[in-house]
C-alpha cells in the first residue's frame, strides 16, 4: 500500500503583521508545515506501522520546500516528491489542484492521500475534495478517526455533534482534523536520517503542465487584496485594576443593552 | 445576465441566504431559484414566500442525510437545468466539499465562507477570513458560474411574505455513494443549546484547568447566559461537551453578547461567533486576534477580572 501525505509548508501566521494601510505583510515572515498537516503524516506513520510493507511518499509543496520536507521524512515518511510553489505562486485551489493531481498521476498513484482539514494560510479545505472529483476516488474530510483494514479506509468524522463512521474502498482521500493524533517529534537520529532519504524535486513541466494551467492565468478566484480587518468594531480597551475595569464593562454592557 | 441559485443544508440558513441572494438577483437581471432538497423538499413554500421566485424539490432518499457524493450530482444536475450564473451554497463542513467538487468539476472557483456578498465591476465580490483571522482577504471569483459557499448568521432571515414564488419537483439522477456510512450517532447536548443564548461566555484555552470553568459558568449564571468554548476544551480536552462547541466544526452562533474568556480568536472559532452583536475579549495577550475583533477588550488576567466582573454583574442586577 502507498500512503501519500500532502505537505503544504506556509508563513507562520502568528507572525504575519499589518503595515500601515492595513495591508498583511508577509515577506520575511519564516515558514512552517501547515500543522494539520503534520496530523495527517503522523496518522500516515500510524497506519504504517500497523500494515508492515506500507510505503509512505510526501508529496510537499512550499517556497522552502526542499529544506522544509526533511521535517515530515524526520516522522516517518519513506520519500518525498517536492515542488516549489513559486512555479504556481497566485493559485486558488482550482489552480493548485492541478498540480497535486499531476503530480499524484505522475507518481503512479496512490492508494490512500491524506490531508489536513485546511491549510493555515487559506484555510479553505477545498483542496482534498478538489482532488477527489480530478481523480475520480471518494473522500471523507475532518476525520478524527482512520484505519486501513484490507481494502478499506474505516473513517470516523466529527461533524459538529454528530459522529459518522464511513467504510471508504481504497483508493480515496482523507483530511484530518487536529484531535486525530498528537504528531511525533522526531528524534535527533530520525532528523539527522531524514536529510538522506530520497526526495526528488520537480518542476511543473515535469508533471505534464504549462504555465497557464496554474497561478493567476489558472485561477478561478483572484484575492484583491489582504488586509487587516478593519473594525466595524468599537475596539474599545477598557483599562484600570480588575474591579475597575469590570465595573467599566457592566456599565458598557448596560449601555448595549445586553442587560 | 442568468439566475441566482440558492440552496444549504439547513433550512434557516437556506431563508439567510435568500435574504442575500435577493439584491444580487435583480442587480444581475435574474431570479432567484432555491434548491429544497431532501427533508426541505416538504417545506418548499416555506423557501417561496422568503424571497425565491421558484423553488426546485426533491426528496430523493439518497439526500438525507448530507453526503458529499450526492450532492455533488445533485449541484450539478441543478446548475445544468437552472444555468445560473450566480450559485450560493450555505457553508457547513460538508457542503464545503461538495461546492468544491462541484466547481471542480465546472472547472471554476469557489468562494470559501464569504461575507458581504456584492457585485464588483460586474462579479461576485466578497470578504472572508485569512491567515488564522489575521486579515480579511477580499476575493473575485472570475469564472462563470459563480460559486460561493456562505456562513450562516450573517444577516437575519426574511419573514415570510405574500403568495410567493412557484414550486416544481425535479428528477436527479443520483448513485449510491462509494464512502459509504456505516453508523450516524448524534452526541447528547441535553439541555444547552448555543444557538438560543442571548449572551454566550465562552471559555478559551486561557482557563488553564477544569476547574477554573468555574469562572465562565458564574459569569454566564449571574447574566442569565450559556457556556460556550474554544475547539481546544472541547474536541482535545474534552472539559466540555460538543453542544458547547462554538466554531466551524461546533455551532455557529450570534449572540447579544459573546464574552471571551482566554479566547485567543483561531480562525475555526470566530468563524461561529463573528456576527455577534457585542463582542468582548478579557485576555492578557494584546495581540490575541479576538482582542482585535471585540469591541471592549480587558487585556489583564481572566483570573483577577472574571471574579471583579461576576459581583460587578450581581450588583448591577440586584441579585
């Protein structure tokens, strides 16, 4: 069995920062593997270590990604396929789909691909069932459960108070939320192996597609602008010791008619 | 020129949309055209007298419940027949990944969670949550159709109104799906239900144990609220039940008031409490986005202010 994890590395979103004209900035802000991310390798590892013979292929895309993928080999994955998002930089997830499913394609399949529910940055969780209608296979998003037994994906999601349990045949797609498992931290040994493990970078022609497939020319919703969101909120700070302030805050919440 | 076509999940959520989908039907010279399907389909005139010119029914088993294969081909077979050039979608958790299928299949974009709905140099324009709620991005969508899928609780939803619309059952041709159910358990919420509370405090990973809830549920007892919290509580910790859940995965929700407490605002969260009328942030972290996007904020420790702000509140009340 082949376990594909998708491995988006982001710009830490902790650090992005407004300049003046409210307009997010993030150059120089370091990237990170999108932690949801890390969820779905870890449940890829798990899956692995209980089907002997399973093999685990990354497949990783950032504008770090070559440095950035080593982390997710230090966990257990066996290979990695990386390509630099900067051949696909403006993409939504119509743009950017293309070059995943390509890329799966190329790399002769797979019988599971695991994801994480969103990625940081967007956050739009459309990139997994995206990929399901391109490759034609079935998908169960924001599982907080998975396990492989024969050919099936048993999947359990949490859909806001109410559990479904889906029996899924091999070959689908699975995104994963956070509360699925804690992801490993590699140890030192593990990274220091994980810089030898075969990874192979393409380039978008490697994978069959041409420039205007992706980016702005591919894209199927173009961003404006990213801008801090400016408040039709009152923003008031409210200052002064705890009784002070919270005698402040009845008396705002009063003026709101709250109570 | 070309049609709006309405549908979502929950029916409450379906009359919200119609409410948005109204001014972008006239603007773009069409009609609006709601999509009732499986257990809406029995309260068709319901969508009718809301605000849809024609409402499409069917009742199909294969639709109840909500499985993403489907309703892809029910989208689908909707989008053929209506040939909109506008679709909005109620977004929950799984009709996302329908909306996305969909416009994949279409070969178009999607609008993720988009707010403020308008028409824009003749396209579909709106506003969503980016970077963890750092910023908002303002997105297009250039290709026909035009996709979005919508929160709930932005706007209220139109009181019925007149004779209204017409109503026409269809025929969807749909297959048996390939990720099959197996079990469907509903967790028990007894006797809390979020969407009802006038004021919601909701307790973030700033509480630091179990115990300290305690803190939240004085406060929402002497404001006569409910206790809500963060993904963290709930879905890791497990300190409280899912039917306290507010967020994208938990319950949407537009209270009078949201007090959070120790909530540092993660996109999944504010996605279900954005639209509440008076939001406000005790935090000791200024730069927590919630503190951002409240509009009376106490940046000191919850533990000192929580306890000053239940007498505050007691008094206030008389109690």
């Amino acid at each position: 069995m082949r376990i594909v994890p998708l491995v988006k590395q982001v710009v830490d979103v902790d650090q992005v920062k407004a300049d003046a004209d409210g307009n997010i900035q993030t150059q120089g802000v370091p990237f990170k593997i999108s932690n949801y991310d890390k969820n779905g390798v870890e449940a890829a590892v798990r899956i692995k270590e209980k089907n002997p013979g399973t093999e685990i292929v990354a497949l990783a895309t950032g504008p770090n990604i070559k440095e950035g993928v080593k982390e997710v080999l230090a966990m257990g994955c066996d290979k990695a396929f990386v390509i630099n998002s900067s051949e696909f930089k403006g993409s939504d997830t119509l743009a950017s789909s293309r070059v995943i499913a390509a890329a799966i394609q190329k790399m002769g399949g797979a019988d599971l691909i695991i994801g994480g529910e969103g990625s940081l940055d967007a956050y739009t969780g459309f990139l997994g069932p995206r990929l399901s209608m391109r490759l034609g296979i079935p998908i169960v998003t924001y599982a907080v459960g998975l396990e492989v037994q024969g050919n099936l994906a048993k999947v359990r999601s949490n859909v806001g108070g109410i559990l479904e349990d889906f029996e899924v045949p091999l070959p689908c797609i699975v995104t994963v939320s956070e509360e699925i498992n804690q992801p490993r931290l590699p140890a030192l040994i593990q990274i220091l192996q994980a810089g030898k493990k075969p990874t192979q970078e393409w380039k978008l022609s490697d994978v069959g597609l041409s420039a205007d497939a992706v980016g702005e020319a591919g894209a199927g919703v173009k961003i404006l602008k990213n801008q801090a969101p400016k408040m039709e909120r009152k923003r008031v700070r409210i200052k002064g010791t705890p009784e002070e302030a919270a005698e402040q805050l009845v008396q705002a919440l009063r003026k709101e008619g709250v109570f | 020129m070309g049609d709006v076509l309405v549908t979502a999940p929950d029916a409450e959520h379906g009359y919200e949309l119609l409410a948005q989908a109204g001014p972008l039907a006239a603007q773009v010279g069409g009609k609006v055209v709601y999509a009732a399907l499986g257990d809406q389909a029995a309260q068709a005139k319901e969508f009718a007298t809301r605000g849809a010119h024609r409402v499409l029914t069917c009742s199909d088993p294969a639709l109840t419940p909500y499985q993403t294969e489907p309703y892809t081909e029910a989208y689908l077979q909707l989008i053929e027949k209506v040939k909109p050039s506008i679709v909005l979608i109620g977004a929950t958790i799984r009709s996302k990944d329908a909306a996305a299928r969909v416009a994949t299949k279409l070969e178009v974009g999607c609008g993720c969670e988009i707010m403020n709905l308008r028409l824009d140099g003749g396209r579909l324009t709106g506003e969503r949550v980016y970077f963890s709620g750092r910023s908002l991005a303002t997105e297009r969508l250039l290709k026909d159709p035009q996709i979005a899928t919508v929160p709930a609780r932005l706007v209220d939803a139109p009181a019925p109104q007149g004779a209204g619309g017409s109503v026409e059952a269809v025929a969807l041709k749909l297959t048996p799906p390939k990720a099959k159910i197996v079990k469907r358990e509903k967790k028990e919420s007894g006797s809390v239900h979020l969407e009802d509370a006038d004021i919601i405090v909701s307790a973030g990973r700033g509480i630091k144990k179990k115990e300290d809830l305690k803190l939240a549920e004085d406060l929402a007892a002497a404001l006569g609220g409910q206790v809500g919290c963060t993904r963290p509580i709930a879905a890791d910790l497990k300190w409280l039940g899912d039917a306290h859940w507010i967020g994208l995965s938990g319950h949407e929700v537009k209270p009078k008031a949201y007090i959070g407490l120790g909530v540092s605002g993660q996109i999944q969260h504010v996605a279900g409490m954005r639209s509440s009328k008076i939001i406000v942030a005790i935090n000791k972290d200024e730069e927590a986005p919630l503190v951002k996007i409240s509009d009376y904020a106490v940046v000191d420790d919850l533990y000192k202010v929580v306890p000053a702000l239940v007498q505050a509140v007691k008094k206030a009340r008389g109690q």
